[in-house]
C-alpha cells in the first residue's frame, strides 16, 4: 500500500486540493499522507472558494489548504504522483526525471483522460471536475489500497 500521494495540478487552488480531498475522505487510511502541490502556483493561497463549495455540497471534508509549489524533495519523497494533465509530465520530469515510473495521470483508469481546469470558471464547471475527479479516485482506490499500479 502506498502512504504518500502526491497530487500535482497548475495552481494547487482547484483540482489537486479536489482531488486531494477526495482521496483522503474515501481512503479514510491513518497513517497515509495525500498532499497536493502545483507547477506554478502563489504559495500561500486558500482553495478556489468555488472548489471548496462544491466539496462540502458533496459532503467531502475539507481541511485548511495553502498552496505550494512542488519540488524535487516532494517529487522524490512521494511513493505515487497524479497529475491532471498530460502536459504537467514534461514540467516534473525536468524537476526529477527519476519520478517518470511513479507518476501517472489521475485519469490513467478512464482512457488516460485529462481532467479539466474549472479556474475562473463557472460553478457547473468546478461540479463537472469534481464529478470527473470523483470517477478518477474511484478508479484508483483498489491500486492504492494495493500498491499495484500495473
């Protein structure tokens, strides 16, 4: 079983704290670190007001967030990185090359699908990423709860 999950999207204000929230309300495992970070991020800065919204409509929990930035030291300590977007790959592996075997789209389950960024968008937008994003750690949890990734 893995017990760190990193999740990687731009800002770290929308998708990844989704999608870190998600992962820790349905994995519900002590000891298990999810965390989040993003490739070009304002350290410091809270979720998306809408992303938070949307989680406590669907009953996920929500814990204070703050942006971070990701690093070579978060890239190499995590047993298992997620990312929303194909593109977010190049940006990691010239941070850490050495990640390329841990690291996998969150949408690896579902035709590698992207997952879309809902930034300044609409609410319906936030809804459908946390409905796509929903789906996506679905999928994952029996790998996780695992550790297989094959």
């Amino acid at each position: 079983m893995f017990s760190n999950v990193l999740v990687i999207c731009v800002g770290n204000i929308c998708r990844s704290p989704m999608a870190e929230a998600l992962l820790r309300h349905r994995l519900g495992t002590p000891g298990m670190l999810i965390h989040s970070a993003g490739i070009n991020t304002v350290p410091g800065s809270a979720i998306d007001p809408l992303a938070k919204s949307v989680l406590q409509a669907h009953e996920v929990p929500v814990r204070r967030h703050e942006a971070r930035q990701v690093n070579r030291q978060l890239l190499r300590q995590a047993q298992l990185i997620l990312l929303m977007e194909r593109a977010h790959l190049l940006n990691i592996l010239k941070l850490a090359p050495e990640v390329r075997g841990k690291t996998f789209l969150i949408g690896r389950w579902q035709h590698k699908q992207e997952v879309a960024d809902p930034y300044r968008s609409s609410r319906s937008a936030f809804e459908q990423a946390y409905e796509h994003l929903s789906r996506c750690v679905d999928d994952w949890l029996p790998y996780l709860q695992s550790g297989e990734t094959r």
